[in-house]
C-alpha cells in the first residue's frame, strides 16, 4: 500500500519503538530492505505530519560544535581510534568560522554547558554512551573529566535538558543514544529524546553499539548530503544506502542499522 519514494512516519509505541523498520525485508522473489523503497522517520506525534517546514539558513550559513575523541581514563573506556577520523571528516563540510570543535580534554561536560549549544544549527558528538534502563536521564555521553572536578565527566541526559536547543539536527555518534527504556507516549527515553525535548528538531540516535570503523564513512556522507542540501532524512538514508550497496562487509545491517533519525519539532 506505500508507493515506493514515500516518506513514512513511525509513531512507535513500547517494543515498536526498538525495531528498525528500515530492516524489514520487502515481499517477493525481489527481496531487498525497506529502506531501499522509502524514507523513515521516527516520530514523536502525528502533529509532525501536518507541519509545515520553513525555510532556514543555507548550509554553509550554519554553525556546527562537534565534540569528542575525549580523553578517558584507560582503566574506564577504551579509546575510540576513529573519532579524530569522523570529526576531521564532518569538520571539513565546513568553513573555519563556521565550526567549534572541542577534542581531548576540551570535550568535558563543563565544556558543552558554557559554550551555549543553543546558537548552533548541528552537534555532533564523538564519543563513548551509556543508557540506563532503570533511570533513563542518568544516560550519559561520556566526554573528558571537568578541570575542577575529576568526577565529573558524563554529560547526562538530565544536564542535557537545561539548555534550550535550536538544532536542525543533533548527532549523537555512541553507542546506545536512542535509550534503552520505553515510555507510553515516549517511546524510547534516553538522550535522542532529551535533545528533542530540548528543542532539537531532528536527532540521530543509535540502538545498539556502533562500529568505530563503518561510523566515520556514514556521518562523512551524510554531512556531504546535508551540504548538498538534502533534508536530514534523506541524507541518513543516503549515507545508509552507499554502505548497502557497497561491496564489503559494512553493507550488513549491524553497521548502518543502529542509526535512526527521531523528529520531533
């Protein structure tokens, strides 16, 4: 019943809010992923169907704070050998006045509160996550300790809430951003739905742990997409479909799958 080239909303609810619907296998001897035919979008409320999008700035307009490659304790996290590849990669889709970057121990929680996230268009950050079943606003990303304060080096989905957010879109390259716990009416809590309850409009959370190896070649294309100015959707779905039909191992749904895009504004 949906034409191939459709845009399709997910309003998911408890267990469907886990499932990547972009998996599902397509009937007949031409068997192939539903991604291949349409453009998904996990949405929040039916409201979003009948919204109207306006028009923004250009691409090269917009400012983007990418934040990662942190330095952890080894005795904690493993380093991500990759990271400095990925934010060197999405850095180059922007010219020098249009990008903060903040690596090492510049990326720490105390960092992202004082720099005022609000004033730009993406964030994208490059890091180890943590989602927590029992408490869902005790998901973190994990970025480098405070100066001040050695304990302190999560930035919590609870942290993430006090700033007001204007993002076109939000990045949250780790392992378990989309959250663990569902919510009736929510859907999945975790940091993907703290940066939309912050005001972001679109976010990329993931569902499961994510290759360091496949994640810098999906987020290049996909900032390639979004400078090409494809709508965030499109541009995931872009990035996804050059690993599906790419020769070698990443065309396996472990790598690309993980990546959903939440809307919710």
């Amino acid at each position: 019943m949906i034409k191939k080239g459709s845009r399709v909303f997910i309003v998911g609810d408890e267990a469907l809010s886990g499932l990547n619907f972009e998996t599902l296998q397509t009937p007949g001897d031409d068997s192939h992923y539903w991604i291949e035919d349409v453009t998904i979008t996990n949405a929040k409320s039916l409201q979003l169907l009948s919204a109207k999008g306006v028009d923004g700035p250009r691409f090269e307009e917009k400012r983007i704070l990418l934040m990662g490659d942190p330095a952890y304790q080894r005795d904690q996290y493993a380093e991500l050998p990759n990271a400095s590849t990925e934010i060197t990669n999405i850095a180059n889709h922007f010219s020098v006045d249009r990008r903060t970057v903040l690596t090492g121990s510049q990326a720490s929680p105390e960092a992202y509160q004082r720099i005022q996230p609000g004033q730009f268009a993406y964030i994208h950050f490059v890091a180890h996550g943590t989602a927590n079943m029992n408490v869902p606003l005790d998901s973190a990303v994990v970025l480098s300790r405070n100066h001040d304060d050695a304990t302190v080096y999560k930035l919590y989905a609870r942290d993430i809430l006090s700033q007001n957010l204007h993002a076109d879109l939000v990045t949250v390259s780790a392992c378990y951003g989309s959250g663990l716990r569902n919510y009736s009416g929510e859907g999945l809590v975790g940091l993907a739905w703290a940066f939309l309850r912050a005001g972001s409009h679109h976010v990329i959370g993931t569902m499961w742990e994510v290759s360091d190896v496949s994640t810098p070649l999906l987020m290049d294309h996909l900032y390639g997409e979004l400078a090409r100015g494809s709508q965030p959707d499109a541009a995931l779905r872009s990035a996804k479909l050059s690993m599906i039909h790419s020769d070698g191992v990443f065309r396996k749904p472990l790598y690309w799958a993980p990546f959903q895009l939440y809307s919710g504004a």
